[in-house]
C-alpha cells in the first residue's frame, strides 16, 4: 500500500471523528490509534498474502531475465516517453498492451485464440525470441539498469519522486 494512501485514509478519518465530535481536527488526533492502525494494515497484509498465495493471487510469472520480448518492451519506454512529450500513463499502458500481447511475455504459445497471430514464427517461441535478437543484436542492454536509465535521461525525461 502506498504511503500516501495510508496518510489519506487517516487525515480523512480524523476529520470524520472531528466534525461527528463537533471538535477542532487537532483534538481529534487524540483519538487516533496509530499502533492499532498499524496492527490491522500488517494483519490485512498478512491475510492477503496467506489466502492469495494459496490460489496463485500475486505471483505473476516472470519470463526470464535475458528475455528479448521482454527487453523490447523495456527498450521501448525512453523511446515512448519522448514521443508522447512524457505521458506516463500512454507509456505504461502501451507497455501493457505490448505485453499483453506479446503472449504474457513468456509462454502462450499453442493458444488457440492467437493461431495466425505471430507472423512467420507463429507460436514456435525460440524462433520467435532468435528472431528478435537477429533483427536488434544488442538488445540485452535494456536490462543493464545504467543504460536504461541512460536512455531515459537521453529522451529528455527522468523520474523523480515527490
């Protein structure tokens, strides 16, 4: 959970407790329950984790590291960003989008709802990943986090936090 989330979800309540109260917010904090808070956010967390795990909920497959889809997608996000003048939100949902159909990345090969669907290498996934790497040789450089983020500065763009 985001922090910022959390710190929302108090203020909103402190402010619920002050005007049912009829008090300033800054009496209301008094009624704040912080270690409790804490308590509960760790137990729904641990909850989650122990329910979802046992049903596969959260552990997404990861393709493996050296994958060149993969470092297409990746590859691909300084490019995005310039074009698009810095809209994060194209630029992640192209990335999900390519990746979507990118087969999930790793894997979908035999489905039958994508026969036709993958060119000349049709589900034949090495074929598929050889091909990649004939036509963009050094694409393996997009996991070098450096060069990435090297990439990213040279499209005008950096990410900070505020």
């Amino acid at each position: 959970m985001r922090s910022g989330t959390v710190a929302d979800v108090i203020e909103k309540n402190v402010n619920a407790v002050a005007e049912q109260m009829g008090i300033q917010v800054r009496s209301a904090w008094r009624y704040f329950d912080a270690a409790g808070l804490a308590e509960t956010i760790a137990q729904q967390h641990r909850d989650f984790k122990s329910g979802s795990a046992a049903h596969g909920v959260g552990q997404a497959p990861m393709p493996p590291i050296d994958n060149p889809e993969l470092a297409l997608i990746l590859g691909s996000v300084p490019d995005a960003l310039a074009e698009t003048g810095g809209d994060l939100y194209a630029v992640v949902l192209n990335a999900i989008v390519n990746a979507w159909l990118a087969g999930h990345i790793h894997g979908e090969d035999g489905c039958p709802g994508c026969d036709g669907s993958r060119g000349s290498a049709g589900h034949d996934w090495d074929a598929r990943m050889k091909g990649i790497t004939a036509q963009v040789p050094d694409i393996m450089k997009w996991f070098d986090r450096d060069k990435w983020t090297a990439a990213l500065h040279d499209s005008g763009f950096n990410v900070t936090r505020r």
